[in-house]
C-alpha cells in the first residue's frame, strides 16, 4: 500500500462497532429501556446473548481504552457488585420470556479474571436457572494472564467458560513495562495446555502501535503465537484518543509508531499468519479455515456485536449487566451508568440503572443492516439487502448517504470494487472498511465528532 493511499485515508472513522457508535447516544430512561426489552420478546433474533462488565483491574494498563478501575483494597464494594449484578439479573429477565434460548454468554472489563471463578460460575448458573440453552453456545471471557495460576486457569474451565480471550498484548517485557502491563504469570505454553485439555477455543489478543515496537519485534510475538496454534489470533491496532482516556497521555512520552510502520506490523502479521494457514476474519481476526466464523465469512454470514465478531447462530439481542455495560437489542440501545456506587444504589432500591441509549430511526435499521454487513463480510449486495428488509433496492439506497461520484473515487483509489449491484472491498481496501462504511453514513455528513484513525 503506498503512502499516499495511507495518508488519504488514514482519517478519524468510526470502529462501527455499533450503528450509530456510542458517542451518538443520549439521554435514556429505565422505563423506555425496559419497554425495550418487552418488545424484543417480538423483534429481532429470540436469541439470548449476556454481558457482564466486571470493571475491576489489579492494575491499569496506560493504553486502556476500556471502564476500568482498580480494584479497592477492601473487598465490600467487589461484594456490593456482584450482589448488585445478580439483582439486575432477576430485574432484568422478569421481562423477558423465559422459552428464549441463550446462545452467548461474555464477560468483559476491566479484567474479568480479577474476579474469583468461583463468582463468576455463580452469575453463570444464576442465568442457566432461567433460560434454556442452544446446543454448543458460546460462553466466553477476556483474561489478563498476568495473576493467574495453573490453579486459577483450570477452575475457570469447571465454570462453564469454553472460549478464552487470552490478552498477550505483547511478549516483550520492555514494552509491557512501558505500558504498564503485568506480563503472564505462567508461560503461555502451560496455559494453552491446560485450557487444550478442557477442550476449550482459545483466542490470543495482541496489540499494535505500542511504543518501542517496530515490524520485526511484533512478527516474533506473532510467531511465538503461531508456534501454540491458538484457534483465533486477534492483532487490535492501539487507538490513541487521550482526550477520552487522559492515562494514554503516559505513552506520548515515549514516542508512538508511525501509521506506515503500524501498517508494516500489521502486514508482517498477516503475512506470517496466511503462510501459517490462518485466515482472515474482518479488521482484525485471523482463524484456521476450520473455524465457524470463517465459514460464516465465506457464506457472508458473519455478524459482530459489542463482544466482537460472531455467526448468527451465536448471535442475540445482548442484555448486558454492570456498570458502563451497553444493551443492543434489534432497535434499541441502552447503557448503563459509568459510576459503581450510583450502580449499587439504582438496583439495591429495586430499580436498574441505565442513563443512556438510542433508539433507531427506521432509515437508522436500514443503514446499520448495510454498515453491520460491509463492516463483517467485506460486500453487499443492495438486493440481497433489500430482500432481507422486505424493501425496495431504492429505498435502501435512499436510507444511505450514497455519493456514487465518492465511491467511484474509491474505485479508483482501489479500495473497492463499485458495480450496479453492489460494494465489495478490495484486499487492499480491507484496513478501510471504515472509511468506506462512514462515507455511506447519513449521521457521519459534517459530523464534528472525533474517533480514532484506521491505521
């Protein structure tokens, strides 16, 4: 990719992890939120699909992008949590119908794994109490590696966990420290084996754009990580938004890379992970061809929520619990207050606690069927769409900001492939998908609001 193409599009863009992202929502109240939840009883997939913030961390990682507070030295408040959480639990499902199946479970933070797995087996049981299940579903937790022992790693496989997101970051302790990251406290060979044992996938998370790495020292964590065949490798590219995360501000004294050389770590590793026989899985996913979500992708199937990329058969409305935890429901979101001790006030008076949300437009549903698909399976196809919606190609088109004169320019650039029937990106135009997805973006005209760059 030359530098041109780099520079031209290397421009504030949303994630698109949600359609409208969250720094779009408003005001929202408990009631609107619960109707909400009455009304996806009706809507959307019957699917259940559980969040749980745990926003606890023994320590704070200077590039976290994430709610996360350290964990207190008195333990009442982490008490006071997880009471709260499991009232919420039983506030929450009384308004749901008790025939809908659970097809995910995921945990979050913060660090998960701060918690004991004895509580969090707990919350899992409490929702398996109320909910039948589907066959194989997907229950799923973000691990920080560096506290936990071989002891730790094989009580979370007895608490109904079968997907582990391990968060590597990065192998080199040089890095680590100037992050201010713990590194794993067992080696990671150790840890895959007894997680391989229990039968469980494993993902590796690793993070680029971090200072002091360069292409060569983050192809070696990438081939460190091949050598333990993970099922799923995750390479996130570090978003630096210190004016959101003022603790990021800590790393600009070291110096962060540059967009080109981010962009040559991200090559190095993809090329290295292809050879390997990995495949790639939307901005960031690298999968053996064996797994669901690449077949997903081959049958454009695949779908990501604010847990990250699933099928649709994992897919459901997702209920989320905690603090900062943010509901996404067919035609509603809603989240949850930021502050901890106003959380455990709200639901020990019996009532939950949401303070803001969004509720879509019918035009809105439109544009996030076409973002959700362009951003997951790198196409669409406007009838496949419309058929979809029970709509007219027109009216789809008319739901979007659809510049053909801006498309053909990408066109041109490379980045698509533009055709009367449809947009599909080009293996160069992957890192921008965003870009592609913002520019057919009713709310992204003159927007004045700021997010992170691609690259």
């Amino acid at each position: 990719m030359n530098q041109e193409i780099i520079d031209k599009y290397n421009v504030s863009t949303p994630r698109y992890t949600s359609y409208p992202p969250a720094n779009y929502f408003g005001q929202m109240s408990n009631e609107d939120y619960l109707d909400a939840v009455d009304n996806s009883n009706k809507e959307g997939s019957q699917s259940l699909s559980f969040y749980f913030h745990m926003p606890f961390c023994k320590r704070l990682c200077h590039y976290c992008g994430c709610n996360s507070y350290i964990m207190p030295r008195e333990g009442q408040t982490v008490s006071n949590y997880i009471d709260a959480l499991h009232k919420e639990i039983d506030l929450v499902t009384s308004h749901i119908d008790k025939n809908r199946p659970i097809s995910q479970i995921h945990y979050g933070g913060g660090s998960p794994t701060a918690m004991p797995a004895s509580v969090l087996r707990e919350l899992n049981d409490h929702l398996f109490s109320l909910f039948p299940s589907i066959e194989k579903k997907e229950v799923a937790i973000e691990c920080h590696p560096g506290y936990l022992s071989a002891e730790d790693w094989e009580e979370l496989t007895r608490s109904h966990f079968n997907r582990f997101s391990i968060g590597v970051q990065d192998l080199d302790e040089k890095v680590l420290k100037t992050v201010g990251r713990t590194p794993s406290a067992l080696p990671l060979k150790d840890i895959m084996d007894i997680l391989r044992k229990a039968g469980a996938t494993v993902n590796m998370d690793f993070l680029f754009g971090l200072p002091y790495q360069t292409p060569e020292s983050f192809g070696e964590n990438i081939r460190k990580a091949i050598e333990l065949r993970p099922d799923r490798l995750v390479t996130f590219s570090y978003g630096h938004v210190p004016w959101v995360f003022k603790r990021q501000q800590t790393l600009e004294k070291h110096g962060l890379p540059a967009p080109d050389v981010k962009q040559q770590m991200y090559d190095k590793a993809a090329e290295m992970l292809h050879d390997a026989g990995y495949k790639t899985i939307g901005l960031d996913h690298f999968v053996l061809p064996t797994d669901e979500l690449y077949i997903a992708l081959e049958n454009g199937q695949l779908y990501r929520n604010f847990q990250g990329y699933c099928t649709r058969r994992t897919t459901g409305q997702v209920y989320a619990f905690g603090v900062t935890g943010i509901s996404q429901l067919d035609s509603v979101y809603a989240q949850n207050t930021k502050d901890i001790d106003e959380y455990i006030r709200d639901i020990n008076s019996g009532s939950i606690s949401i303070r803001k949300g969004y509720k879509l437009s019918h035009n809105e549903r439109i544009s996030k069927e076409v973002i959700e698909r362009l951003m997951c399976n790198y196409r669409i196809e406007w009838k496949e769409i419309a058929n979809t919606l029970g709509i007219s190609v027109e009216d789809v088109l008319g739901a979007l900001h659809y510049d053909e004169s801006k498309l053909r320019e990408m066109h041109s650039d490379g980045i698509i492939e533009l055709s009367a029937d449809g947009i599909s990106m080009t293996e160069l135009g992957h890192p921008f998908v965003r870009n592609v997805s913002a520019s057919l973006d009713p709310l992204m005209q003159n927007t004045t609001k700021q997010f992170s760059k691609p690259i």
